[in-house]
C-alpha cells in the first residue's frame, strides 16, 4: 500500500524526470511538410511543356548522385561531372546546433563554423563516371566511376581522347589509355583558383568555335600555374579561356556571377545571371591600352526577371516571405525578388542556346537557362540589334514557362545539346538547392540541407513524334566525313569534327578544308573550316582574304580576328581590311576598329578616323577605337581635327573621340606626346574653342592620373602660351590649369604671361 506522502513523492520524481527529459538536448525535430522525393516515373508525369515535345528519362540514381554537368566524347559515351558535399558544411554546423535542443532564429547570413568547414571540406570532392546503355532502349543502364576523388567537379569537356574536368583549383586532364574503364592518367593542367563557396566554382567548360576552351569563373580569380606554362597567369575574378594541351590560359571578356554558360554559332557568350553576356571585344583588345576607362564586360538583353512556376514553393522559402524581418533583411540586401517565394530568378545557371536542328526551327537559336529553384526551364527570343542582344518571351509562354515541374524535388542545374540534336537536362534532384547561408538558420534545423544527396537524374527533350536517331560515333570517321561534318547542323558535330581534325593533324584535310572555308554552302561550315585550318597552322593569307569578303557577317568579322597578324606582311590582306570601313554590318566595323589596333599606318589612322565619324556615337565602337592607339592618341586625334577644318566643323560623331584621346594622352605623362597635342589645340582648333575645350578638359583627366611633371617642350611651351593668351574665357581657364599641373606656372620667361592670363582667368567681364 502506498501511503499518500510517498505517492506525492513519486509524483514528484516522475515531473522531476519528464523535466529532465524534455531539456536533454533533444533533437530538434524534422518539418512534416518538408517534400518528399518521386520516382523517374512518377516525376515525369509533373512536367509541364510545349505539345510539340516529349520529356525522357537518360538516367537515374543509383547510377549517378548529385550531377552537375554531362559531355560526349567522340566515341558517343556518355560522361557526367559529380560533386560531393555540396552544403555539407551547413549541414554538419546545425547537427551539432540541433543537439542544443535550441532554434537559431536570430536574423543574419551566417557561415558555418570552421570546423564544420574543415570537416566538409575533405568530404567535398569530385566525380567524373561513365554511363552506358548496354541494351539501346535510350536508357543508361550502366555506371562506371571512370575517375574519383577529384576536386569538386563543376563541368567536364572531351579533349585529346579523354576528358578535361573543371573545378577548383585545378583543371585536370583525365585519360583512359589501357581501355580498362578507369582513367589512369591524371594531370593537372592548371592549378591555383581560389577556393569560394561551391556553388561559385570555376564552372561549366565550352568547345569555341576558335580552338580554346571557355570557362566561367564564378567568383573566382587566382595566380594560374601550370606544368606547361612558361610564367604564372594573373586571371582574376573574370572568365577565362585555355588551351587543351595547357600550353596556354587566358582571361576572357566577360564576368559570370553564378554558374554556367553558353555560345552561339558566331562566338557571342552569354553567361548568368539570365540575359548577361560578355561584349563582342575580346579581353586582349580591352587590355592593351590602360590608359583609358574599359566599358562593362557584360551588357544585359533580358528586360525582365519574372517567371511562372508550376511548383509552389519550398515551406522555407514561403516562411522567410511571411517573416517580416526576415523579408526585409533579404529585401535590403538583394532586392525584393529575392525575398519573395518564387516568380523571380534567384538561382539561374546551366544555360544553353540550341545550335541544332532535332527539335522544330521555333527553337533554333533560343536561349534555355534553368531556375532549380523554381523547378523550370526558361526559354528566351534572341534577336541582334547592332553590337547588342535583345531578350524576349515566346508569344506562346508570356506568362508560362518553357519546361517546369510540380515535382519540387526536380532542380534543372545544366542543359547541353546532345549528338542526337535533343536538349539534354541535368538535374541533382534534392529537395534543397540553395546555398544553405541563404535560409534562415532555425529552418535548416528542421528541413535539413542534404536530402538527396544521392540522387541525381538526366532527362531529354526530343520531338514528340520523331524517332530516336542513331548514336553519333565520329571517332573512327575519315577524313572526307569529318570536313563534311563541319557543316552538320548540329553545333556538337561540327565541334567535335573540328576537335578530331585539329588534333589528328592529317595533311589530306587541307585541300578539303580550303575548298570548304570557300565554298562551304553554310557560314557555320565556311567558319569552322577556316579555325580548323587555323588550329593546324595551315591557314595562308588567300584563305583569309576570301573571308574578308564572304557574304555572311560572322565569317566576315572572324576573318578579321585571324588575318590582323598579317596586315603588316601582307598588303593585300590589309587592303581588302580597310575596304570592310564601309561594310553594311556594324560587327564587321567593330572587329574592324579592334583590329586595326595590330598595325600603325597612315591608312589604319584615317580608316579609325572614318570609323569614329560613321559610328562614334556607339559606346562599344569607341572602346574599340580606343584600345587601339595606346600610343598613337595624337595621331588619330589629329587626323580627326584635320578633318574638322577640312568639313567645316562637321565630323559625324568623331568629336566623342575628342575627349578620351586628350585623356589617355595625358595619362601617359610623355613630355613629347602633351606638347604635340598642345600644338594641335592651339593652332589647328584656334578657331573652336568648343573643341579646344573638349581636349583640355580632356588632357586634365588624364593628368590626374599619376604624378604631375614639368612641361619641357619648348614648342608646348609656346603653345601653351597662346592658349592662355587667347579668345575664350573657358579655354584660357583650362590652359591655366594645364599650366598648374604641368609646372608651366614655374618658367621665369612665362611670368608676364601667367600674370595677364590669371587676371583675364578672374576677370567675370569675360566673355567666350
């Protein structure tokens, strides 16, 4: 019998012990809400597309976890580029958090802790495998893990009978000589990308058109050293190009934010987020004159960010909108759109344009960019207008999306242009793709950051009633095929024929390949002719000159890019350049000013000073001309001024060049070169004090710029002089300051003068 002070005691003991219980630090408990994960059959039934399509399933977990890229290799195997550990750090910081018992609900972006960093770090490695299908039903039924333990892989591309894989810091060239599966060569090609958060990585590597290798560099940068580079290679936080041998690595125009990129048939590059893509003037025009301002390296043709998902979207996402600190905190930083659930970009990558002719014409030459986010696929309109692009939405998907999914688990990372001419889309298939910084510490307690870390799916898009087509193998193709595929138009034939003819380097391709790059029937096949020659060193002058004057634009401009080293040898070639001055196209005359750049002539001079007064309005054509007098600003400045006096003061739009020139002359701070352009300011303007103006306010810039000298030109002097002597008010103001910087104001003999002149600069009777 238990009396009824020991039954209060038990009581006591047993509130004691649920206590006890309840603060034990126990684990915090997972969200019933969270989505859960479908099968290939049952996730392709979520897709949302045009009629016109059909959705396959290529590949499924377990063959592949967490893909981030797929190539082909001549042989027409299938490769996929892996990454393990992708926000395992997060992870690991709120496992040890959740074992507190306590939410982390204090508002902020936070980094794991180092030593959850630490810990992820040596579990965050890459994965290259193959992946067959061994019974031909367009299914892989097959995985082999055909290189491991890499650095976190972030794109991989064929080259040289093997496989290039990205990802920092190194880029590494992987080859399976013994054909026993696994790759037993391995070398590092380049090494020294910094290390960023994962998702940033150096990314996504792209086959162009001229024989190098285009790869984005997220947020990337770093001192670039390789076994077969002569000197380190500063890159920077750009883009950037390679040779596949590693002979030679670059930085390339244009900056990609995120992750992914892509080309077109003509080498435009278009890169994240959706709508950016780098100006048409290569990084090595931009960066051989540093005297004067570099324009943006991007330029945008999207002219919205809003989109229309068919999946609602994650729990998280929809709790950090409906939490007003939350929401503004995100708001101040990043923007609205980026604290709303969904309807906006906010994770754009993998993007594609499709270069082949599998699917209808509609789709030739879009632009494809996946949100994994928001579960879709956008498809944008390009349209080229002038030097610029121009962005727009399907008449058909104003207010839908090309491909979307209601299955919130499917997250489209990367798209490619398959052999077989279908889009082929890679999709890491978790239930969280975001950067776990980004959610809101006390919800990646409770969702989690890893779900799916072993899943992963590729899917393609094929014409809903086209048969499959046969597996494209091109590794055993002659001669004669593989010049006959440079016209194919799927750009992944043409690519690869180009690829194997370059690095077999027979000498029976070249009679095909110039009779091709001049009578090719399409501009794609004239064009990768002519690069093909140029990657075999077998390109001659006459090949270029037959260029020069193709019909097509793009084979035009190209022609330019790889005739300009011979402009000095070659008069012909240079001839046939300048006449491209008056050419209908405004790429063409961009090219032509950059190239230009390469030769220093009297006619190169007048054709520049053609060029800035038939397009110097355009701010791209005036980068282009700029970079191209780094020391020869006088000589163009007074070609143009000459023709000032000759036209009566009319020279179209080359009077924008006025300005710029002036500057970079005085940045350079060359006695000789600031009095030569004192001369031309002081007698050949002597008559337009507005331009007189426009070139010592432009003189005046360039000063600033670096340490002050004294002027010792006599004949500077002199000219000096007469413009703090002269007509206008204004002209004598910025004389005077000229005179200041220079330390003109310090010559005894110019004491008289820059007395009346001080007091004419003072005098407010003064009139222009």
């Amino acid at each position: 019998m238990i009396r009824p002070h020991m039954a209060a005691t038990l009581s006591l003991i047993t509130l004691i012990c649920l206590i006890a219980a309840s603060s034990s630090a126990e684990e915090i408990q997972r969200r019933a809400d969270a989505p859960k994960p479908l099968s290939p059959e049952a996730s392709l039934r979520h897709f949302h597309h045009p009629d016109d399509v059909r959705v396959e399933i290529v590949a499924s977990e377990p063959l592949l976890a967490d893909p981030t890229a797929i190539a082909w290799d001549e042989h027409g195997r299938l490769f996929v580029a892996e990454i393990h550990g992708y926000n395992l750090e997060g992870h690991l910081d709120v496992e040890e958090l959740n074992k507190t018992g306590q939410l982390d609900e204090v508002v902020r972006r936070i980094s794991a802790n180092s030593a959850a960093q630490e810990a992820a770090e040596k579990e965050t490695y890459g994965t290259v495998r193959m992946l067959t299908d061994s019974d031909g039903d367009g299914r892989m039924d097959r995985s082999t893990v055909w290189a491991d333990r890499l650095p976190p892989c972030h794109g991989i591309v064929a080259a040289r009978g093997g496989i290039i894989a990205v990802g920092r810091p190194d880029i590494i060239f992987l080859a399976d000589r013994d054909n026993d599966g696994k790759a037993e060569v391995r070398e590092t090609l380049f090494t020294g990308f910094e290390i960023t958060i994962l998702e940033r990585s150096i990314n996504n590597p792209r086959w162009g058109v001229d024989n190098w290798i285009y790869v984005s560099a997220g947020r990337e940068g770093g001192e670039i050293s390789g076994p077969h580079l002569k000197k380190t290679v500063s890159i920077g936080a750009s883009d950037f190009r390679f040779k596949p041998d590693g002979s030679a690595i670059e930085p390339a125009t244009g900056r990609n934010y995120m992750f992914g990129q892509t080309m077109n048939d003509w080498g435009d590059r278009f890169v994240t987020p959706p709508g950016l893509y780098a100006i048409p003037i290569a990084q090595r025009y931009l960066s051989r004159n540093p005297y004067f301002p570099t324009p943006s390296v991007n330029a945008n043709a999207a002219s919205s960010n809003r989109l229309f998902p068919t999946s609602q979207p994650h729990p998280w996402r929809v709790e950090r909108s409906e939490q007003k600190e939350w929401n503004k905190y995100y708001s101040d930083r990043y923007g609205s759109s980026e604290a709303a659930p969904n309807g906006f970009f906010t994770a754009a990558c993998g993007q594609m344009i499709y270069r082949a002719d599998r699917l209808s014409p509609q789709y030739w030459g879009n632009h494809f960019c996946c949100d994994p986010a928001q579960n879709l696929v956008h498809r944008s309109l390009l349209r080229r207008n002038g030097l610029r692009f121009e962005a727009s939405r399907a008449a058909s998907e104003q207010q839908s999306e090309f491909l979307s999914s209601t299955d919130q688990w499917f997250r489209p990372t990367n798209l490619s242009t398959g052999p077989d001419g279908a889009i082929y889309i890679v999709d890491m298939y978790r239930e969280i793709i975001e950067d776990y910084s980004a959610i809101p510490r006390y919800l990646q307690q409770q969702y989690g950051l890893i779900e799916g870390k072993n899943h992963g799916r590729i899917w393609r898009i094929v014409p809903k009633d086209k048969p499959a087509l046969p597996k494209e193998k091109l590794a055993d193709a002659t001669i004669p095929r593989l010049v006959a595929e440079l016209s194919n138009a799927n750009a992944w034939q043409r690519l690869t024929a180009q690829r194997l003819l370059v690095e077999r380097a027979d000498l029976s391709s070249y009679p095909l390949l110039k009779d091709l790059a001049k009578h090719g029937k399409t501009p794609q096949g004239r064009l990768h002719a002519l690069y093909t020659l140029s990657g075999l060193t077998a390109l001659e002058p006459v090949d270029t000159k037959v260029a020069l004057s193709d019909a097509h634009f793009a084979v035009r401009f190209h022609g330019l890019k790889i005739s300009e080293h011979w402009f000095q040898q070659h008069p012909l070639i240079f001839e046939a350049a300048l006449k491209l001055t008056n050419d209908p196209d405004v790429r063409v005359r961009l090219q032509l000013a950059l190239s230009l750049g390469e030769i220093f002539n009297e006619s190169s001079i007048q054709a520049l000073a053609k060029l800035a007064a038939t397009d110097g309005e355009d701010s791209l054509i005036r980068a282009a001309i700029l970079s191209a007098v780094p020391s020869t600003s006088n000589d163009l400045l007074e070609a143009i001024a000459g023709q000032l006096i000759e036209q009566s003061g009319d020279v179209g739009s080359a009077e924008k060049l006025l300005h710029p020139l002036a500057a970079i002359i005085g940045a350079r701070h060359y006695d000789v070169e600031i009095s030569r352009l004192l001369v031309t300011v002081a007698s050949t303007l002597k008559n337009h004090a507005e331009q007189q103006t426009t070139c010592l306010t432009g003189l005046l810039e360039g000063l600033d710029r670096g340490e002050s000298r004294a002027l010792d030109s006599t004949k500077g002097k002199e000219s000096l002089g007469h413009l703090l002597t002269g007509k206008s008010a204004e002209v004598r103001r910025l004389a005077l300051r000229v005179a200041s910087v220079t330390k003109f104001t310090e010559s005894k003999e110019m004491q008289a003068v820059f007395s009346k002149a001080t007091a004419d600069a003072l005098d407010n009777s003064q009139t222009l």
